[in-house]
C-alpha cells in the first residue's frame, strides 16, 4: 500500500479526502490529513509518505513551499497540488518542483483518483526499475560505491547546508535515483540519517564543550535553534537544554 499525506486549510476539502474516497481500491492508506503546510512538513518528516497531496494557499507554510522542500529533500515522494480556478496560473509555477498533477477542488472526487492511480503507476515503475538495476552485478557494484561515496559526503557536509541537487551533482548522480538509491541499500530516508547525523554531533558537543545552545544549533548545519530543539527532542525525547544540563551541570542557552 502506498502511503498518502494530505493538508487543506478547508474542512469540508478534509472531510472528503477522509471519507468519500476509496483509497484501499487505488492501492493507497491515507495516515494523515492536516490544515496546514507546517504540519503536512512535519508529518513528511515523520512517516514518510509516497505521496503527498497539498492545497496552495495555507496558513503557516502556503503549498509551494511544500513543494519546494519536497523536491530538494525527498524527490522520491510524488506530490499532488489541489487547486482553485483563481490559484491555476500560481500552481503552474510549482511545475519546476517536479510536480505530478494538478487537480481542481471543485472537481476533487472526479479528478483526484486517476491522478492518485496515475501517480501509485509511476512508482510502481521507479521501484521495478531500481529493483531491476540493483540485481545486476555491475549495477550494483556501482551502487554500493556510490552509497559509500553518499556517506562520505554526509560525513564531510553535515554542518552545511545540504541539498540534493547540490549532493547529486557533487557525486554526478540523478538526484532522484540517488535518494531512491540510498533509501534501498539503508531502509532510512537520505535527509533523515543527516538529521540523525546532526543531533548525534551535537550531543557530542554538548557533552565536550560549553558552548551554548544556538551555537551547537549552528555547528551542526542548523539555522533555526527552535527547529533544532523540535528535532533533538524527537530523537532524545528531551530538550537540547534538558540533555546539556545532564551532562554539563546545566548552561544557559
């Protein structure tokens, strides 16, 4: 079954995603439906879903920007743009994200599920042929050097910003065939062993020295100290300052 993440700042767009579609028939779970682009990002974060389907306009985070940050950091996820008629020309703009289909809200229950199933075809395809590619003996031998080279340069960039087209480019890859890549020969989403990367150097930072914690923060590639506290909380389950003063006697941030 592939997995489905959904947000729409409009209640009755959630209702009908939750309860008026087969999603079982198209081969699909829907595990999350959400009001916002903040949210609908974290829960990518989180789950991992194969595809996402996203409103435009939105509170907190607006649907190109969801957009954007899909295609840098999880290219393999296929995204769907709801759309209203005045919103159509704005939506096209998102085609440089890779973008899979647009789909009318007002005609959602009509357009939306040959969109799902023309996507769920596509992935199907990108699994059977990465699947065929890494069964051959010269194929894989490629791979494998090209994952190694993939930890390397997580080893060497950690504490900058990453990108995927940046990382692609770097080892002349397809950016899309290496995060699929990655993901087959580890089992975890490239950008989530950097995040785990970041915060196992961090810890090591706050256990050795006494910076304080927006410092740390910057170490390690983060430029937001409250996003960097959202995800050490995540993989400790305590706060940045709560682990320091652990290990440190406790110094301010």
């Amino acid at each position: 079954m592939w997995k489905v993440a959904a947000a729409d700042d409009e209640a009755y767009l959630r209702t009908a995603l939750k309860k008026l579609m087969n999603w079982e028939k198209m081969g699909c779970e829907l595990i999350r439906v959400v009001n916002n682009g903040k949210e609908l990002l974290q829960c990518v974060e989180e789950e991992h879903p194969d595809i996402v389907i996203t409103d435009i306009r939105m509170p907190e985070i607006d649907g190109l920007e969801v957009c954007r940050q899909l295609y840098e950091k999880y290219p393999e996820t296929q995204t769907i743009i709801l759309s209203a008629y005045t919103d159509f020309e704005y939506a096209r703009t998102a085609i440089r994200y890779d973008v899979a289909d647009y789909v009318l809200k007002l005609s959602v229950l009509e357009e939306l599920p040959p969109a799902v199933e023309k996507v769920t075809r596509k992935l199907q395809k990108q699994k059977k042929e990465l699947e065929e590619q890494l069964v051959k003996l010269p194929e894989k031998k490629v791979a494998e050097s090209l994952y190694d080279q993939v930890q390397e340069y997580i080893e060497k960039n950690y504490s900058k910003k990453i990108t995927l087209n940046d990382m692609a480019e770097e080892l002349h890859a397809n950016s899309s065939y290496l995060s699929r890549l990655y993901k087959k020969e580890s089992g975890q989403n490239l950008f989530d062993v950097i995040l785990k990367k970041r915060i196992e150097k961090a810890k090591v930072y706050m256990e050795t020295t006494d910076k304080k914690i927006y410092e740390i923060s910057q170490s390690v590639g983060f430029d937001d100290t409250g996003y960097f506290s959202r995800i050490f909380k995540r993989y400790t389950g305590v706060s940045p300052k709560e682990y320091q003063s652990g290990k440190r006697g406790g110094d301010e941030e």
